[in-house]
C-alpha cells in the first residue's frame, strides 16, 4: 500500500502525462502541482514508485511514464468515488440522439458516432441483443405482383425489413386482412411462442390463407432471428492516429485491423469478465494481443434492468479515465432511458 505522499506524487504524474504525453520529471511536478514538498524529495519518491513498478523511465529521457499498475491504482480509487453527472450535457446528448434516431439499431449507432466526436476517441457499440424479443407490429407492403415486403417492429422499437416472393398474387384487399390477423394473432409473441402455439392457431382460423402463411411465417422468424444477433458499430478509427502513442504505422495498421474483425470484436466486447456498468481494461489486462497497448472504457445500457448491449470507447493508456467514464455514464443512461420510454409507450 503507498503512503498518502506517494500517491500524490504518482496522481500528479499520471494528470500531467495524459495531459502532455511526454515523459514526467521531477521539475515538470514541482512546477505545476503544489505537492508541499522539494524537488529533491519527488525524486527520491519517484524512484520508489518505479522500484514498486509504477513508473518506468524511458530510453529518450530522464522522466517517467505511468505504468498499467498505475493507471489501474489510479483509476480504481478515483472511478470507486461517486461521480456526479452534469445534468445539463446529459439532456443535450439525450435531445441529439432523440431527434437523429427513428430505429434501435440506428441509436446505437448514431450514439457511437456522437461519442467519438465529442470524445475524440474511437468509439464502439454493441448493437441490443434481446433474447426471446417479442412482436410489436407486422406490416405487408406489396413491391410487385408476387414479391412482399415484410417489415417487422419489436417491443423496443427495432425494425427488421425482408423481402420474399410469393407463389401467386395476392390482392390488396387479401393482404390487408393477412396483415391484420398476424397482428392480432402474433403481437407480444416470441419466436418460441410463436413455434409452439401460435402457429396452429393461425392456421386454424385462418386456412383459406395457408399456402400464404407458409411462406410468410419462415421471413418472420427470419426476422425475428436476425434481432436476436449481435452487431458492432465502429466509429472514429483513424483518430487513433491523432495519439503521439501511434506514430509507428504498422502498430496502428495492426489495432485497426483487429478493430475492423468484428468477430473478435464482439467477443472482446461481450467478456463480462468485468460485469460492472462501467468497466475498464487497461493495457495488458486485455488479452488480445494487438491492443495491449491500449485501454478499453465500455458502459452497459439496458432494457427493464437487464443489459441488453456496450458502448466504449478506445484508445492510448493515457486517458482522462473520469472524464471519460462520466462520459460513458451519460451516454449509457440515456440509450437506456430512450428504449425503456419507448419500450412503456407501446
């Protein structure tokens, strides 16, 4: 454990390498943080915490750079304090995301794209993965004689077009009514439900439309499946090359690689290893190889309490890790309020 002195001299380190990116000497901390004591005495403190493995000296200078045990140290106890969010940036963001959005899937992606630009980083969203989803609505559109467009709503405002082809025309009039008894008999149903119960029912009531509904039902569950499957979004990759941290092409080459394989992506991003609102993997603590150099900020949002998809971001270890996570916190929130209100108003 370090004493209070230590954590000082380590605290003014870190605030001042992730403002300036250049290694920190004794000097730089005397000068700019009124620490109450000598330069003579920050150094001896600062050799003491690159002994302990918090600092360490780089081949370019005398000054030091934090280390991952630092960042971790660091951000364990400042993150452990409660941060108050400004209620005022949090309803701007909420009226942004509000008027831009019309589907799920377009807020979350719209949300990755604002928090890269106001963070400056590269931002990363999970699209909502909602088991056992349920039907809002169905609509039967017409696009020619034989070819129907099927669009489909589920409960927290997601909407999922398919297009099939039928074996014969169907009259408008046909159509409509097909339109309004799958409304009636599949809304709030799961594909589960769907499977079990549903199915029968509908071709009970309704065989004069059974060749219809044969070829309707599989584009729902298509449909409905297709909710149910993770996808990324990524935003703002190439400010990765605004960081001084990636002057080496090939190392950025290599992360926005890895960012652009959404497979690993979504598993890295899926980990509930660290299964807090926010959570945050800093340098080595993630496994993936070509981002040990980099830290990991992502935040839950959610639908009735239960997480249904991340947002993060990513970039050098040198974050402004409380900026940032108060950041993440007011996002997350408001994906969460926007679904849930829409998700009671239906």
């Amino acid at each position: 454990m370090l004493d209070e002195r230590k954590l000082r001299v380590l605290y003014a380190i870190i605030d001042s390498y992730i403002s300036s990116a250049e290694p920190i000497g004794s000097r730089t901390i005397s000068k700019y943080h009124d620490l109450g004591v000598s330069p003579a005495t920050i150094r001896n403190e600062m050799s003491d915490l690159e002994d302990l493995g918090y600092l360490s000296k780089t081949h370019s200078s005398s000054g030091r750079v934090p280390s991952d045990k630092a960042y971790r140290l660091y951000v364990d106890r400042m993150i452990s304090n409660e941060q108050k969010i400004d209620k005022r940036r949090k309803q701007e963001i909420k009226s942004i995301l509000e008027r831009e959005h019309k589907e799920l899937d377009q807020l979350v992606q719209n949300s990755a794209k604002l928090l890269s630009q106001i963070t400056s980083y590269t931002a990363l969203a999970l699209s909502p993965q909602i088991k056992e989803t349920k039907i809002k609505h169905i609509q039967l559109i017409p696009i020619d004689k034989t070819q129907i467009l099927l669009i489909i709503v589920n409960e927290t405002g997601l909407v999922k077009n398919t297009v099939f082809k039928m074996e014969n025309p169907i009259p408008d009039d046909q159509l409509l009514a097909l339109t309004n008894m799958l409304n009636v008999k599949l809304k709030n149903k799961s594909i589960a439900e769907i499977e079990k119960g549903a199915l029968s029912e509908v071709f009970t009531e309704f065989y004069r439309y059974k060749s219809e509904i044969e070829r309707i039902l599989p584009a729902i569950n298509k449909s409905m499946e297709s909710i149910e499957t993770i996808d990324l979004y990524a935003d703002g990759i190439t400010k990765l090359l605004s960081f001084p941290e990636y002057k080496d092409i090939e190392k950025v080459r290599t992360i926005i690689s890895f960012i652009e394989d959404k497979n690993e992506l979504i598993q890295l991003l899926a980990d509930d290893t660290f299964p807090q609102d926010i959570s945050i993997k800093i340098g080595n603590e993630n496994f993936y190889a070509p981002i040990k150099d980099c830290s990991i900020i992502t935040a839950t949002y959610k639908l009735d309490g239960e997480t249904i998809g991340k947002i993060g971001i990513l970039g050098p270890t040198r974050m402004d890790y409380v900026s940032l996570a108060k950041t993440l916190k007011i996002f997350s929130e408001n994906i969460s309020e926007i679904i849930n209100n829409y998700n009671v108003s239906k």
